[in-house]
C-alpha cells in the first residue's frame, strides 16, 4: 500500500496472545510500506513494548480492557498510536520501576515520544523520520520479541531465547529459573553454555545466592564474585565465571522467574547490557504467562466439560435442558448445573456460581458440585444439604463464595422444594398466566457461615405445562444496563414451553451475537402435560 497517509488501525481486548499477530501485522505494513529494515524493526519493536505495557498495567483492576493501535505514514515520518481505556494503577515502587523500563525502551527506539493520560485512558504518541540511522541493537531487541516464539512451547521459547541471549551478548552461561510461589523457591527451567546439563534437581530459596536476592528485590542485580556466597552450584565457579548478572522476569505485576547470565575473564556487565537483558527477561515472561494462561485454560475447559452432565436424566413427567457457555472476556468459570436421581423417584437440580474465573474457580466447583452431590444421598431436605456444604466450604474453602439453588423434584405430585442460597431466584411460566420470579427465601451465598442460623426451603407447585428456568447472572447482566432491566427481559422471554424450546430462545436473545463478560450457565425444566 502507498500514497498520502495509508493508515493501520487494530481495536481489540488487551490480551498477551493478540500481541505475536497485532505485531506481524505491523510488521507486514512496514514491509509494504518500503520503509528500511532497521526503521521496520524500531517501530514494530517499540509498539509491541507500548501493547505489552498496557496488557500489563492498564487494566490491573479493571480486568480485561480493550487496546486500540494505529500506525500513519506522511511523507516525512511514520506515526503511531497506542490507547487504552485503563487506569494504570501503578503503586508500588517495583511496578513503577518496571513500568519505566518499558517507556525507557520506547524512547530510546523513537525519534519522539509523547505520554497522554487521561480519565478516559492513555494514549502513547511515537514517531520516526522516514530515513533513520542503523542501531546496532536491533539485532538483539528483534531476536528477543520474534513474533514466531508465539508458536512454540514454552520449552522451545525459553530454549531459542536463551540461545539467542547467549550468542548476541557473548555470554558463557545463560539460565532461566522459574519462581514456585507456593513454595518461594526458584528451579532450573532451562539454560545453554555451562549450565545446560543442570537438570530440575536444584530448587534456591528466596534470599539465597545472586538469584534468590533478585527474587527478593524484584532488581536487576549483579555479582562480580562467583563462589558459594553469590550461587548455588559448584559448576559456574569451577568453570571460570567471574561475573554474574541476574534480571528479573515479571509479567502483570508478578515474578515469574530469573533470566541469569555469567561471563569469564576480565569482562563487566554495562549499563546498555543490562537494560537489554532485562528487556528479553520481560518478554520471556509475557512468553512464559501467555502459554501457562493457554495451558490453564485448556486444562479448565477440560475440567468444566467432564463435571457438566453429558446427558440430562429421561424423568417421566419431566423434560430438561441445558447450555452452559464461557465468558467473552473472562473465558471459563465456575458456574455449572446438574441434574441427578434421588431415592423414591425424586429428582436433585442444583445450578451454581463460584466467585471467579479460570482453574482455580473450576476446581472449587467440582468439589462443591461432588459434595452435594454427597450430602443430598443421605439427606432429603434441601435446607440441611445446603447447611453441610456451607459448613464444608467455610472450613475447607477458606475464603471462597458461590452462589448455590439446590430444589428437590417430586415429579409426580408436581412438587419442588426449592433452597436458595444467595442465588438468582428462577422463572416460573404456568400456561395461562404472566411469568414470574417464584416466592422463595434467598438466604447468604455458599462460603458465608451463618454461624448457627440454619438456611431455609420453599416448596412451590409447577403444574402440567409449566417451566421453570434456572440460571446464573452471567445470562443477564451487562456493563452497560442495570441487572434489573435483564431481569425483567427474561420474564417477557421465559414461556411456558418445552425445555428444549426455552433454552434454544433465551440463548438466542441473551448470548448469541452478544459478548457476555461472565460465563452463562442455563437449565430448564419442563412439567409436561400427561397424555
């Protein structure tokens, strides 16, 4: 493309994995843009570092936000833009140190820099003469942010950057170590050079040795001493290291591992050597979060299928139906729904809500879906099964909350005792009539301890014909509406039809085509009409 001012624009959410393809695009614009090697490389370079920084900081507190880029050429220059609508809460001094980091690269790879916050967000302006002298430092800042690692492992990432590290700055040893912050210890992730045949036998405690104080600063740190006092294998010293240098890898605030290098004979480690190494620490950390983000992820989409029923229970008198689907900008959470026969040919319907996203929210929902499942075989009211799982997740879920309604089906007599706890309360349609919320007692969610007081049930009729819809929050509420007005589209949009029927529209109207920031879980229950 060329002519007057072609322009490349990209709005999207501010994620680490949209960086490796907003960045080829870039890449591809310069490249069709004719502009100099060395000018295509500073300007790729410097916008990935401007996303990377708002993926990190902009939208700390807010959750997922959106990261809008546009790239201009004129005559004389390239322009470019990168906006957030965050607040870039930055407040400690390790964020604002690292935070600068990121804003000291940019200016040094553009002509100008120019830095615009707002309440509405920031706005990051760059620009770069046409014709720009060569930079000897190229040649390692695009070895370290190569968009092609986005398709490797995390193995082969740390592996090929460290081998690049290790060849463009002439190093004997190159290493990463992972941080375990559960047990506040670091272990060997990868290394070339000297430590390449250390395996994961070592494990070094915060505080101890060159690496250990990095973990404890969360600074850049140098040793000019090798011995026992600065690491922790006999290896470095006996094979000649003097020097060691250690930078930490942070990504969104939090320490993710230790990027080290060691150099022999007389050399010293340079300001300019220092800063470059702590550029490649922070993109092998963006590297490292984004493939453990995808693993976890996949391992939570995983978890959540195999404890979702595959198959609704055949009742007579009964039909159900049910969808569960992921958030738009959150992705899988905790919600889940069941359906499971009890003794006398009663039936249990539970649909849930752990507070939060990702693995951690899943696993706690399996276990509070399993315990249920446990405490209604051996009790048969509702209220006394809600009891037992409050009490189990108040001493063995420290500090988690979920929203639970727990009925138990009679389906012959038409009859459903219903225990809420702190959940939505569910859509009662009855041919010939308006629908309504049904009149049950919403009691304090799961997690809440009510310390002695005991939950209460509600029995409520569902006739022939009727439906009754259950659901979690995420199928009516918005950022951009009051839950109450979603609520009360749900009344109009619930009928007292086939469960199949009902689920099929109120996904058609409520999430298809919408972009739903929590997950949406949803189960219906028809009583139908005897023949």
């Amino acid at each position: 493309m060329s002519g007057v001012e072609p322009i490349l624009r990209w709005h999207g959410l501010a994620k680490a994995e949209q960086l490796s393809g907003i960045r080829r695009s870039i890449e591809e614009w310069t490249e069709r843009e004719g502009l100099s090697l060395d000018l295509s490389q500073m300007v790729a370079l410097a916008v990935y570092e401007a996303m990377a920084n708002v993926v990190e900081h902009a939208y700390r507190d807010d959750g997922i936000g959106t990261l809008d880029v546009e790239l201009r050429r004129d005559r004389d220059a390239v322009l470019a833009v990168v906006a957030d609508e965050g607040h870039w809460h930055v407040s400690t001094p390790e964020e604002q140190h690292h935070r600068g980091r990121g804003l000291e690269l940019i200016e040094r790879l553009a002509a100008q820099v120019t830095v615009l916050p707002s309440n509405t967000g920031t706005r990051v302006r760059m620009r770069w003469p046409v014709e720009e002298p060569k930079d000897g430092r190229l040649a390692f800042l695009d070895a370290v942010t190569d968009a092609g690692l986005a398709r490797l492992s995390t193995e082969a990432v740390l592996r090929t950057l460290l081998t690049r590290i290790h060849d463009l700055l002439s190093v004997d040893t190159a290493a990463v170590l992972i941080y375990d912050r559960s047990g506040d210890h670091l272990v060997a992730g990868a290394s070339v050079g000297l430590e390449q045949h250390v395996r994961r036998l070592t494990r070094i405690p915060s505080g101890v040795g060159l690496a250990g104080r990095v973990v404890e600063t969360m600074e850049a740190l140098v040793a000019d001493r090798v011995d026992e006092t600065t690491v922790e294998t006999p290896l470095l010293w006996e094979s000649g290291v003097t020097a060691l240098l250690g930078v930490p890898m942070i990504a969104a605030g939090a320490l993710v591992g230790v990027l080290r290098v060691g150099v022999s004979g007389d050399r010293t480690f340079t300001a300019e050597e220092i800063l470059l190494l702590q550029v490649a620490a922070d993109r092998l950390a963006l590297a490292v979060q984004a493939q453990a983000s995808n693993v976890e992820s996949n391992a939570t989409t995983a978890l959540q299928r195999s404890l979702l029923p595959s198959r609704l229970p055949s009742v007579a008198g009964l039909d159900f139906a049910g969808r569960y689907v992921p958030g738009a900008d959150l992705g899988v959470g905790g919600d889940w729904y069941d359906v499971f026969p009890l003794s006398g040919g009663r039936i249990g319907i539970v649909i849930g809500d752990v507070a939060g996203h990702g693995f951690a929210a899943a696993v706690v929902m399996g276990r509070l879906r399993s315990a249920l499942r446990a405490y209604a075989l051996d009790n048969d009211e509702p209220e006394i099964v809600m009891d037992k799982l409050d009490r189990k997740a108040s001493h063995f879920e420290a500090g988690v909350m979920a929203t639970v309604a727990y009925a138990v089906v009679e389906p012959a007599e038409g009859r459903l005792t219903l225990c809420l706890a702190g959940h939505l309360r569910p859509v009662l349609a009855v041919p010939g009539r308006t629908s309504r919320f049904v009149d049950a007692i919403v009691d304090p969610p799961i997690g809440f301890s009510l310390k002695g007081r005991h939950r209460r049930s509600q029995v409520i009729q569902v006739p022939p014909g009727a439906t009754l819809c259950f659901y979690t929050d995420g199928l009516v509420e918005r950022r951009d509406r009051p839950i109450d007005a979603g609520l009360a589209e749900l009344l109009d949009a619930v009928a007292a039809l086939p469960s199949e029927t009902v689920c099929a529209e109120l996904m058609a109207e409520f999430v298809e085509g919408q972009s739903t920031a929590d997950d949406v879980a949803l189960l219906v229950m028809h009583h139908t009409e005897p023949s």
